[in-house]
C-alpha cells in the first residue's frame, strides 16, 4: 500500500510542470524557467543612458554556450521610424529573411542573425512608439521556453508598458 501511495505521489509531481520564477529588471518583468537567468545593460552601444538592453537565456551545464536566448533592445526612436521600417531594415542586417508581417502591435520576421550566441534561426519583433522602439530576438532552437518567455514579458515603468502593451 505505502509503495502505491509513494508511486502515486511520484507521478503527480511529474505530472506538474515547474513553476517559473517572475524576475524583475530595470524596464520588463519576465517568468524565468528553472535554469534561465537574465543580465541587463545601458548605454551599450553610444554611450547614451536611453539604451536598454536585456539579455535572457539558458546555458547548458558547463555554462559554456546558451541553448536559448532572448535579446531585448529598448532603443531612442531616432530618426522617427515607424516598427515596419525598422523591421525591415533588419531584415538587411540578417540571412535568409522571412518578409515582415504585422502580428498585434509587432511587426515580425525570422531569420540567422549575423552574430550569434545560439546558432540557427531566430525570431525578430520590432514595435515603436514616436520615442522608442522595442526589439525583441528569441533564438530557440530546441524550443525550451523562449516563446513562454516573450509571451511572459511585462513592462515595469510606464515607458516599457506603453511601447509592450502590458
């Protein structure tokens, strides 16, 4: 009987996924599955303050290479583009492109981006405001969670809410 009940047990612990942890950064919140982690940076490219950037993924055991990552960019919306262009003009900046389609308040597209911490396809999508615009790259090859990931994000000031829609 007491092996039954232990069988049972084991089985209904199985049966629940885990739970993510809600992780807080400096303009998005994110659900993290068990193993993914989260680094966050400004004024990385110019120098200015107004760049964001979070970067979020799982490495493999030896913390060598990531098996999936999620680069988020909140950028100065300058000059004024609309999320099509700029999605389109990142299409240019990656290989084999999918042509952009408008999917809520992103415009998205696949493609290999040049540089890459995780090898293959990725998943690209732009939104703008007059001020800002928001670039979000997922690269899941063995799809361990990016998509719940992006699903999961929510702004955390107004300025990120806004530009998100959450």
């Amino acid at each position: 009987m007491a092996r039954r009940i232990c069988l049972l047990l084991l089985l209904l612990c199985c049966a629940i996924p885990a739970q993510a942890e809600n992780r807080d950064f400096g303009q998005f919140s994110a659900d993290l599955p068990d193993g993914w982690n989260g680094q966050e940076r400004t004024a990385f490219s110019t120098g200015n303050q107004d760049e964001y950037m979070l970067v979020l993924g799982k490495q493999d055991q030896e913390q060598e290479r990531f098996l999936a990552q999620i680069s988020i960019y909140l950028l100065p919306n300058t000059p004024k583009s609309t999320a099509e262009d700029f999605a389109r003009k990142m299409t240019e900046l990656q290989g084999d492109t999918s042509e952009p389609s408008q999917e809520g308040r992103f415009w998205t597209f696949s493609g290999v981006p040049r540089n890459q911490t995780v090898k293959g396809q990725a998943v690209t999508r732009v939104a703008a405001t007059p001020e800002r615009i928001l670039i979000i790259i997922a690269q899941d090859p063995d799809q361990i969670g990016a998509d719940k990931v992006v699903d999961s994000l929510r702004g955390v000031t107004p300025e990120a809410r806004a530009i998100l829609g959450r």
